[in-house]
C-alpha cells in the first residue's frame, strides 16, 4: 500500500493531468472554460469568485514553498523553523478559511439560484467536494499540530515530493507522516488528477498572447460619425 500510494499514485495522477490537457486541447477547445454562469447572477459572484481566487493563490504558493523549498534554505536567510511554523499556520489558516469562504458561497449560489443550479454538471459537483476536502482536510491537519513548532513537514512530505522528480520517491518517509496530512495528500493528487476535466482546466489559460498581440482599433457604427469630422461650433484652428 505505501508503494502504491506514494510510489505510483502521483504518477498516476501527473499522467492523467497531462493526457487530459492533451485531450481538452486537441478535442475539446471549445469546452476549455469557466463556462461563467455570471450572465444568470452577478451579484454573489463578484464577491464569492475573487474572495476564492486570491485564497486559492495563498494556498498554492504556500504549498510550492512548503513542499520545494529545503529546511536549509530558510535558515539560511535566517527563518528559524519557529518562525516558518508561525508563519505556515496563521498564514496558512488564513489562505484556507478565504478560500473555504469563497467556495461555500460559490456553492451556495449555484443552490439557491435556478438557472445557476440548472448549469452546473455532474463533474462541477465532483470538483467542488474534492476541492473542499483538500483544502479542509490540510487546514484541519495542521492546526491539529499546532502546538509547539507544530509538524515539521518539511522532514518528510517535502523530500518525498522533491524525490518524485528524481523519479526515486522515497515511500519510507511518508510511512511516519501523521494520518491527517497522508489523507490530505491523498485527496490532493486526486484533485490535480480531476483538474483537466472539470471547469479548473481554466487555470492553465493565462492571456499571455494579449502582451504581444497588436491593437485593436474600434471604430463607431454610427452614421453621423462615419467620413469627415462634423466641423464643430466657435472658432477652430486652422492651418494657414
């Protein structure tokens, strides 16, 4: 089971990730949206939607520090592990109760409005359970070891993420870590799996073209604004 788990399962979930980008790109451009429901309510959205995105980018950038930047390197600017532990559980906390509070209220915009609910798919709901889960399930695992400098993560998840990209996964160190936190890696590769095949393919859509693309130039359809400039009243400038 713990080869299984930590030896196969992220391999699983990265194949999976990349074949469905493939796929959506390949067969289903059209598809690869947000499939917005703002036209239907907006009110709710523009509140829920940014409140869940900012959290979610907290969430992600803590989580790439935590899992890929060595022990080593903050002490070596002078981050002591108290001061990594204090920062990873309010900082962390934070990130995950805003994030909590924009996907409850996402949820229950698409409940209690209509033509929202009427909108959302079978793969919506399966997202957005195993998107509350993971991000739950890490916030319960680490104020659950809160006490002290907590959980040192980075002794064990940390190397065992890294060593995934060695294609070595060291299984063993995974073994001793606490069972929330084993869960909540569990559900999380799960998730990443999900991604490419719900509405989070989105996240790969960065605009990059607009900072290259040429201008474009809008031009009034109105009769009275096409072919030369209507001279205007009073005095003008002229060119004598």
């Amino acid at each position: 089971m713990t080869t299984l788990l930590w030896g196969a399962l992220p391999y699983v979930a990265f194949a999976l990730l990349v074949a469905g980008l493939v796929w959506r790109h390949r067969y289903d451009r059209f598809g690869w949206t947000t499939r917005s429901s703002q036209i239907y309510e907006s009110k709710l959205l523009n509140i829920a939607s940014p409140v869940f995105h900012y959290g979610i980018l907290f969430v992600l950038a803590g989580h790439l520090v935590g899992l890929f930047v060595p022990e080593s390197w903050t002490r070596a600017v002078g981050v002591s592990e108290h001061t990594y532990h204090l920062f990873s559980l309010y900082g962390g906390t934070a990130a995950g109760v805003l994030t909590v509070a924009g996907i409850l209220t996402l949820v229950y915009r698409r409940r209690t409005n209509s033509p929202v609910f009427r909108a959302t798919t079978a793969n919506d709901k399966v997202m957005y359970v195993f998107l509350l889960a993971a991000i739950v399930l890490g916030m319960v695992a680490k104020l659950g070891h809160a006490s002290g400098d907590g959980y040192n993560y980075r002794d064990t998840i940390g190397p065992w993420a890294r060593s995934l990209f060695t294609l070595q996964p060291k299984t063993e160190l995974m073994e001793g870590a606490p069972l929330l936190y084993r869960i909540h890696a569990v559900v999380g590769m799960v998730l990443i799996a999900l991604v490419p095949y719900t509405r989070l393919v989105h996240m790969f859509s960065a605009p990059v073209q607009y900072l290259v693309r040429p201008y474009v130039v809008y031009r009034s359809r109105d009769p009275k604004q096409l072919g030369p400039r209507a001279a205007r009243r009073g005095w003008e400038k002229t060119d004598v």
